[in-house]
C-alpha cells in the first residue's frame, strides 16, 4: 500500500461517524416509489435536493430535472429501460460532474434514491424512516438497498476532496429515482447524456464486484374455467362445467416446476459467477370469486431470470418470453380442458441485464483497489436486476455493481447495514477513484 493509500484509508476509518450520519440523513427521507407515480410523496425529490447540495459544495456542477416519461418511452419503445405510463413531475433525477485536471480517466459513481414500501409497520422493531444504530447495524428503510451505497460514494468522494487528492479524469455522480419500478429513471440518466470511462453501481453485494447481473422478466399467465356452484354435482365439466380454475392452476404449477428443473441443468441457464441457476419465481396468485362457486378465472404472476448471453435484438428477453410462453403451451396441451381453452402469458416487465468483460482494465484496477481496502477481489454475479445494462449498453460506460449490505436483507422488515461494511465500501471506492482517475 503506498502512502498516498494509506492515508485515504486512514481518513476513511476516521470518518465512519459522518459515513452513519450521512446514510442516516439520507433513511429519513420516506423517498417511497409508487406503483402509480402520481401518488409518489416529495420525499425522492427532498432526498435528490439534500444531494445536491453536498455535491455543490464539493464543486461539482449539478443537474436536478424531472424526467420526460412519456417522450422517453415514445423515444426507446421497446428497448431496455422504456415502461409505459411512468411518469416524473416532482420525482427528478440528478447528476453532476466534478472537473478533473484534464488528460485522465473519468468514471461514474451511479446509484437509486427510490425505495419499496416498508410494509405492515408491526414487522419492524424500529421505525423504518427512523434510522437506529444499534450492535454495530444502522437499521431502516434503504439502508441496504440502496442507500447505504449512495451514502458510500458521496462520502468517498468528500474523503479525496478533504485530502485535495489530484484528479486528472472527471467524477461523474448520478441519483436517479424509478429503479425499484422498472428503471426509467436510469434511462433518463443516460438519455440526459451522463457517462463516463467506467462506471460503479452501489447496489448491495456485500461488498463484492459484480460484473454481472440477471435480466428479469414478470408476466401474468391468466387461466380461465368455469365457474359454477362448488357444493353441488357438476355437469360434465367438458361442455357447460364448471371448470375448476384452481385445479388448473395447480397443473400450471406443476409444469412450472418441470421447466425449472429443466432448467438446473441447462448450461445456457447457468452462469460460473451465479450462485443459482436461472428460475421461475412464482411470486403472486388470485382466483376465484366466491366462497361458494369454484374459481372461473385465475391468474399466476411469475418473476423469471435471463443472463447477457440470452438477450435478443433489442437487448431484451424476447427469446426467453417465447420459451416460457411455448413451454405454456405444452403444459396446456396435456390436459382436455386447457388444450381447447389455453392459458395466454401477458408480460408486465422486462428489465435488461449486462456483462463487464473480467479481463477488462477497469475491473482489474478495481480489484487492486478492492484488495487493499482488504476486501475479497473475487469477482461474483448479482443474483437480482439492477441498472448497469442502461449505462453499459445505451450509455457506452461498463458499471459493474459493488455496495455494501448483504442482498438478501432487501425489501425486508428490518432491513440493516453494518457499519463496517460501510466503511469498507467507502474505502475500496475512494482507492478506485484515485487510482483510475489519476
């Protein structure tokens, strides 16, 4: 370790109390992402401002707007990133930039704002908008996912502006709202024209490199019986019925599960830096519209995963919507009712997904920044989406996702970060900066 890094980590381990405070500011901000973007509160847009200002007086040049949703999607309609009826008004983005000396490498520290509801209040021990640090655990809403990241490189950047570490390449530093939604917001970052040499996306990893996260797809499979009275002998269900849309769910379900054991095994689904294969995730039901009457109507909603290598023309699933959607069919076919009457498969979302070459030279400086910070520089997939297929792909600037947090605590009750995984986090981004941006 030179000085030059000694004394950046040093600085860091010295500023833990400002990284928890700062992260702590940033939870009380209820900055919740709506389903209905109308009904979102000022609370992304109060969190983007206070942002703002700590990027303005660290010198950077600021852009706060809120985003164009239906001029974006009319724009990139059927590309990664386009999903229509969001909308932005009092929901903005920002981005700002810090001018290097010139002559060097600029890099992007990108990251969201937007956060999932925290659900039934009596799951949590603490209020979720109220951070509580506690055992050495900062808890609240966002605390992993994602701001305790964002809090990371906002703090890492402070850190080399107070040593006045000589920069030659810029500092790109994004906040974007939408992600947990779609990730239009992302798309409006790039569309904006922010992009830099290299990019790092603080989604949680529990501070590993991931060069690699899963395209997703959500559908709807809708299965349509008979319904009719469920306590009486029933016709002939193959004429008038009724039809028993629940008993048709459960053979759906069934082939569900064929398909993903299909699935364990095929190589085009599996990745040697993914823990898991890719699955089918059954993630919503409803049928039925009566005590009394069995279901006429039933519907499935599925999240399903794709890798880089799966993606179609346009960047998207569409091969693998047209393999479930196939796979649906047969499943049909093996039953009497359900081969004159077929499920259908409406698809609700398609998130994008990307691939940062290993052998790439940005990744192997971050592993050399990640190592001296004493981290683990094995690279690791990102088992869920995030945003780095947008600034990879449109935006021509390769992001590989590192954060801190352990993944598997978000979108939960009691979401919580350690302290020393923040400060890890803060340590390994500031090395990585000065030593791409020298």
């Amino acid at each position: 370790m030179t000085s030059l890094q000694q004394t950046i980590a040093g600085l860091v381990e010295a500023r833990s109390d400002k990284i928890v405070a700062t992260l702590s500011d940033l939870v009380r901000f209820p900055s919740v992402v709506k389903s209905n973007p109308k009904e979102a509160g000022p609370g992304e847009r109060d969190c983007q401002l206070y942002l703002q200002k700590r990027l303005e007086k660290l010198g950077f040049t600021t852009d706060l707007w809120d985003p164009d949703g239906p001029a974006l999607y009319a724009k990139y309609e059927g590309r990664p990133g386009a999903n229509k009826g969001r909308t932005f008004e009092g929901r903005p983005n920002l981005g700002g930039t810090l001018a290097g000396i010139g002559g060097g490498r600029s890099i992007m520290l990108t990251g969201h704002i937007d956060v999932v509801p925290p659900g039934a209040i009596d799951h949590w021990a603490t209020d979720p908008f109220d951070p509580v640090l506690k055992e050495g655990f900062l808890h609240g809403r966002g605390t992993v996912d994602m701001k305790g990241g964002v809090a990371c490189m906002l703090m890492a950047v402070e850190i080399l502006k107070e040593l006045k570490v000589p920069l030659s390449g810029d500092i790109v530093f994004t906040t974007v709202v939408d992600e947990e939604i779609g990730g239009m917001g992302s798309l409006a970052m790039v569309d904006r024209g922010f992009k830099a040499d290299a990019g790092i996306m603080t989604e949680p990893t529990g501070n590993k490199i991931a060069p690699l996260c899963h395209g997703i797809l959500w559908g709807k499979i809708i299965i349509d019986g008979i319904g009719g009275h469920a306590e009486l002998t029933p016709n002939a269900w193959y004429s008038s019925g009724p039809v028993d849309a629940v008993q048709l769910c459960r053979q759906m379900l069934d082939g569900i599960d064929i398909l993903n054991r299909r699935w364990m095994f095929d190589p085009r689904k599996n990745h040697p830096l993914m823990d898991l294969p890719n699955q089918i995730i059954v993630t919503q039901m409803s049928a039925g519209e009566h005590p009394s009457s069995m279901a006429g109507r039933a519907e499935i909603i599925i999240d399903a995963q794709y890798l880089p290598s799966e993606k179609d023309e346009f960047g998207l699933g569409g091969k693998v919507k047209r393999e479930i959607e196939e796979h649906v069919r047969h499943v049909c076919q093996a039953d009497p009712y359900l081969r004159a009457h077929p499920a259908r498969v409406e698809w609700i979302l398609d998130a994008d997904c990307a691939e940062i070459p290993a052998d790439s030279s940005f990744i192997g400086i971050f592993q050399n920044a990640v190592e001296t910070a004493d981290l683990d520089p094995v690279l690791s997939g990102f088992g869920a989406h995030s945003d780095i297929g947008l600034p990879t792909g449109l935006g021509n600037t390769p992001t590989v996702n590192f954060g801190p947090g352990d993944p598997a605590l978000s979108h939960q009750p009691n979401e919580r970060v350690s302290v020393r995984d923040l400060i890890d986090c803060t340590k390994a981004i500031a090395l990585a900066i000065e030593e791409w941006c020298r």
